[in-house]
C-alpha cells in the first residue's frame, strides 16, 4: 500500500479555506483533517476537537518541549501548532492528510516533509475578500491586519505547487479533489512493488 | 490566457488507450487530440483523419524532409510520427492536447517540449493484456510480438510523471482528467499576470 500524502492548504483569510476543508472531507473518504492546535479563543460556532484543539498557554509549552508539533508559530499574539503523530500515523495508514495552515507554517512544514504538496486558494480579488471579513462581522482593525497579511501571502503563493481561485465554491473543491487524485498517481508516489506488479 | 498542456499516454497494446483517449475527448472540451501519421494499414474501423493520417511512404517521407514532425520512428517496420503544427497551435489557443504515443516517442517529445506530462497507462496485468488482443482477433505472432514490447514498456513506465492502471474504464479516464486538470494549476503553468490579478 502506498503512502498517503500531506495536502497543505493555504488561503488569506476569509477566502473560504473552511468550507472548502469540509467539503472535501465530505468528499474523500481517504481524507483525514489534520487538527491544529492554537491558544487563541474560539470564534463562534467552532469546537474543541473539531476546528481546533484549544489550549492553554501552559499546556502548549509543555507540547513544545516535548517535540509534539511539527511546526509551531505565534501569530497575531496567539500560539499554534500543528500536532506530528497524527500526521504520520494517518499517511502511513494510506490516507491523505489535510492540513489548513498559514504561509510561514507550510514553508516549515515543506522543509520537515519534502513529498507534502501545498495547494494556495486565492479569493476572486482582495475586494472580495474585505467583502467576506465584513459579512462575517469580523472587527475592522482586524479586517485592516488580514487585509495587509493577505497581501503579502499572495505574493507567497509562487511557491506552492498549486493556485486554485475559489470564484465557485464548488468548482475550487472539485480542483482540489482532482489535485490529491493526481497526486497520488505520481510514479515517484508509487512503490515499486505496485509497478512492477502489474 | 495560460498555454494549453501537451499530454502524452502510452500503454502497452490491447490496454485500452483508444477507447480511454475517446472518452476523455467527450468529457473535455478543452482537449484536442492530436492525429499520428503512419504508413500502417488501416485496422478495420479506423478513419483518415480521425485515427491516423494514414499516408504512403513517400508522402511520408516528404514531411521527415519538411521537418514537419515533432518526432518520427519506424515500428512494426511501419513509419509513425506526430505532426509539429497542430500541437503548437492548439496549445497555444489554450486548449491541451492529448496525444497517444509508444514509449520512444514520448521520450522523443519530452526532449523537445519539456512541460508536457506523461501518463502511462497500464493493464491489470500482462494476462489481462494477452486476452484482450485475443477478443481482438490479432494474429498471433503480432500477440507474441506485442507481449514482448509490453513487458519491456511496462519497465519504461518509471520514467513517466503518472501510473495509471486500467482495472475499471471509468476510473482511469476519471483519473487522467484530474491529472490534466491538477496539471494546469500548477503554479509554475500560470502566467505570473494570473496571480498579479487576484
């Protein structure tokens, strides 16, 4: 059995990274979500093991030190982290991984496993995006911080593998689908046993 | 507009490719196929124009000296070769081309347009392969001759970007049309003005 794949998915914020998580989880039965760890408050409608795993500041220094997350950043004063033996447990059980993570977090992650491919979801257009923040009633200095994050991630985006523009939901998660299909169709994905078994 | 991509597949005879190549045209309008010319006689059913061009050795021989092929070969003591104009053009449009080719000639192409992906689609297995030119009515000594070549192509499928195998029709052509539209989302496929305009 092969190995399964990290799939790594960027966006600015308010691009619509969650609905597009779920929707391929809905999808893909050999998709598993990778659950992050943060210290940041919950936002509405989001849960302890669900969206996130949300710690205290304490606890998430003890995971530090005990060498549990495969990266782990502080972003906008907030701690997060992505947990290693999911990760590897799940794509060595052949299913493909899930991982929705900043543009810094995917880079360190890249370094730490080469094979993992990153997918950038791009809004239609920054406007868009403000659009987005703002029917989500997100605060306005913080829709003015995205708004400038988001800029610069954009320009991160040359080194992905993949930009998907989610200008139809449905369409962007049938991109992403395909991405992951292909992927593990890649001869250097295959082992050798599986090829010369035919 | 990003280039269309060139996508290459070969299979060992009697794998399906026809049939998967037809298929894949009616599920993609974006795809263009592009037509081999051979000096071979005409299988029963297959068409001037749609199958092949198929030409007399001297006409042939005319387009080698027009440089007016991509890439050229003598199989089966048959003259093959991929017309250069129709796969610039179509590529250039937008539009992908697929174009069926033995392993030769898809090495030969990649030496001259180096972008273009390379599936290999394989049989469930060699035996699978053996009765299927068996229903197919094939002379014998062409099945033995075509088993051999088989084999040594299954071997060539290493230097290929993807591994397909045809255990289920559906499946395949499902998986080569995610990989040709994986493949043009590929970051480095979009023009560098795509990703100004989000």
């Amino acid at each position: 059995m092969a190995k399964g794949t990290l799939v790594i998915i960027s966006a600015p914020s308010g691009t619509g990274k969650s609905t597009i998580c779920r929707k391929l989880l809905g999808k893909r039965r050999d998709l598993r979500y990778s659950i992050s760890c943060t210290t940041r408050l919950p936002r509405p409608g989001e849960r302890h093991g669900k969206h996130y795993f949300f710690l205290e500041k304490e606890e998430f220094k003890r995971k530090i030190s005990r060498n549990e997350f495969l990266e782990w950043a502080v972003v906008h004063d907030n701690y997060y982290g992505t947990p290693r033996s999911f990760i590897e447990s799940a794509t060595k059980e052949g299913n493909h991984v899930l991982l929705a993570i900043d543009v810094q977090g995917a880079m360190a992650i890249r370094r730490k496993i080469p094979g993992s491919i990153l997918v950038f979801v791009a809004p239609p257009s920054l406007e868009t995006l403000r659009e987005r923040m703002t029917a989500r009633r997100d605060a306005s200095h913080h829709i003015a911080k995205r708004m400038a994050n988001s800029k610069s991630e954009l320009g991160a985006a040359k080194n992905y593998d993949y930009f998907v523009i989610n200008d139809d939901l449905e369409k962007a998660v049938h991109q992403i689908d395909c991405i992951i299909t292909a992927e593990a169709l890649r001869v250097e994905r295959q082992e050798t046993t599986d090829l010369a078994a035919v």
